[in-house]
C-alpha cells in the first residue's frame, strides 16, 4: 500500500545480517502466557469516604507492585475512544509521502510523524511501526480534541491521587505538566513478515510521569512483572496506566517504571494510543522523600542523556544514570 512506510526496503541490511550478535541487548522474543493486569473501577472515587479510600490505595499499590494497571468507568465513553480509532485509521491511510510532510498536508508539527528506529544496529532493535508524536496543544481543533481534553483530566487526577498517598498534598502536576508539555501518540503497527523476529516497538520505559493507553483487541503490550514478561489481556472498556521513569525518581522508588514492549502480528495491524504526562524541560526533578536515591535533574537533562544513550548503544539506559 502506498500509505505504508517502506520498512522491509529501509531496513534490508538488518534483515540480510540478522544473525543474532553478542552485543543485543534484548535477545527476548517469545511467546509468554497472557495475563490480566489489576483492574480498578474509578466510579469508586465518588463513593463514600471508606470506598474512595480504598480505591485510592489501590491505585497506589498497583503503582508500587505492577508499575502498570487498568482502569474502567475513567469518564472517556466508547463512543469518544471509537470516533478516536477512526481518526487514527483516516490519518494513518494518507499516502506515506504526506505523512512525511505533515506540517503540509495534515496540520501536525514538523517532525511528529515517526517511523522505524534510525539508530538500530540489529533486527531487533528494529520497531516495526509509524506514529505520529504530537503536542497537546496541536491538537485544538481536530477530531481528537474531545479525547485529549478528557484524558488530561483523567491523567491529572491519578497523578494527585498518587502524590496524595505518598503524603504530598500538591500543585506540582498541575503546574509542570501543561497541554504544551504534554503529548499525545498515535501508533500503528503494520503487519510484519517475520513476527518472531522484530518487535512492534522495543522494550523500554517511558520518560515521563506517567502513560494512558487505548489499545485495540488485537493485543501486543507486553511487560515484565517479577522478572518475566507476559502478555497483557485486551478489555474493550479499560484504558491501560504506567508509571513513566520521572514519577519512580520523584517518588524515590515507591511507585515503579516498568519495562514493556509492543510486539507484532503476521496478518494483522493494531491500533493504540497513548497520552504521555510531561512537563517542560526546564522542571527538575527531585525525590519527595530522603535520603534520596537519584540526584535531582532537569527534564531537559534527562532526555539529552536518553538520546545520547539511543545513539552510541541503540537502547536507552534511563534512570540508572541519576542515582546518587
């Protein structure tokens, strides 16, 4: 299709040379036993007193011990996530050549729309997807709007709830983590000629407070919970919460940044998206509690390292860099 990006031409070269090398730094492409995440019903939150708090605590112990959870009745109706799938589906189906101008031809920033993984050395490094990364504030005015306006709600609420349970009762989300420091991605898996061997989007971890996703039933997120990855089942009425790197530092480990990946399918394409909780480069961050486990840093700081990481070993190395 001349909507697709020319992955299997770009990245020939991985594929003639896929050999595995020693210097891989994730050898892990397997199939791994599907299991449900903890799933936590917010309509609890405007219960009473004794109900909200226990919803509360665990949405906190679900931070701590899985790093990632589901949430229903989140107040972002069916119908809003499925006029989302659709834009996703129209934008996406654009001829690849205006997708790569889509300052031009679809009124996104220069730069949102990726594809591919430019700085892979091996197949497996190799994401086998497109996206488009696109700044909240871009967004005004489009058919997303209504989804971005509630899922920065959504976001900011659990964010509070987060803070509060580690006893800071505080303005410093509200105020960091603004619609021009704050994104929205679209993803598109295609389907992939040799599944077993590339993933949708390599293990990582996100850097930011924290991540909403909307994935479709076609499934694909995969994460490591005590050590071993596994599946996470597709609910048609969850969105999926993950703790991003910025809220393990600023919680000084409390809540934990987990390792996921998204893998890909032989027949079929899939569809997510995800809102990432950022502030601007300028905030830093510091641990709420002492003694401290990682050195306060800028925003800024923290992605210039990520990048530099990307690009002399091909992976990011994240938090370890920080610890004090």
């Amino acid at each position: 299709m001349d909507s697709d990006p020319p992955l299997l031409e770009t990245y020939k070269t991985l594929f003639t040379n896929s050999k595995t090398s020693s210097n891989n730094h994730d050898h892990r492409l397997v199939a791994v036993e599907e299991r449900h995440l903890p799933l936590i019903d917010l309509s609890r939150l405007s219960h009473n007193e004794t109900e909200k708090e226990r919803c509360q605590k665990e949405i906190a112990r679900a931070a701590s011990q899985w790093g990632f959870f589901q949430v229903v009745n989140h107040g972002i109706s069916m119908e809003l996530l499925e006029m989302l799938r659709e834009e996703q589906v129209r934008v996406f189906k654009q001829p690849f050549h205006h997708k790569c101008r889509e300052d031009k031809f679809l009124n996104f920033s220069a730069g949102s729309y990726r594809w591919g993984t430019p700085t892979s050395y091996f197949l497996r490094q190799l994401s086998w997807s497109e996206a488009f990364h696109i700044p909240v504030n871009d967004i005004s005015s489009t058919p997303m709007e209504p989804f971005a306006t509630k899922v920065a709600i959504l976001a900011q609420k659990l964010a509070e709830i987060l803070a509060e349970k580690l006893g800071h009762k505080s303005s410093f989300f509200q105020e960091s983590c603004l619609p021009s420091t704050c994104y929205i991605r679209l993803n598109r898996y295609p389907p992939c000629p040799i599944p077993s061997d590339i993933y949708g989007l390599m293990p990582h971890t996100d850097s930011d407070f924290l991540t909403i996703l909307h994935q479709d039933q076609v499934g694909g997120l995969q994460l490591v919970k005590d050590g071993q990855w596994f599946a996470v089942k597709p609910n048609p009425e969850a969105l999926v919460i993950n703790i991003g790197d910025l809220f393990q530092a600023w919680s000084n480990d409390c809540y934990k940044s987990v390792k996921h990946c998204a893998v890909t399918h032989p027949t079929k394409e899939r569809f997510s998206a995800a809102y990432f909780l950022c502030p601007s480069y300028e905030t830093v961050i510091e641990s709420c509690s002492m003694p401290s486990v990682y050195r306060k840093f800028s925003f800024r700081e923290y992605r210039q390292k990520v990048q530099e990481d990307v690009q002399l070993h091909g992976y990011k190395v994240g938090l370890s860099r920080f610890l004090v």
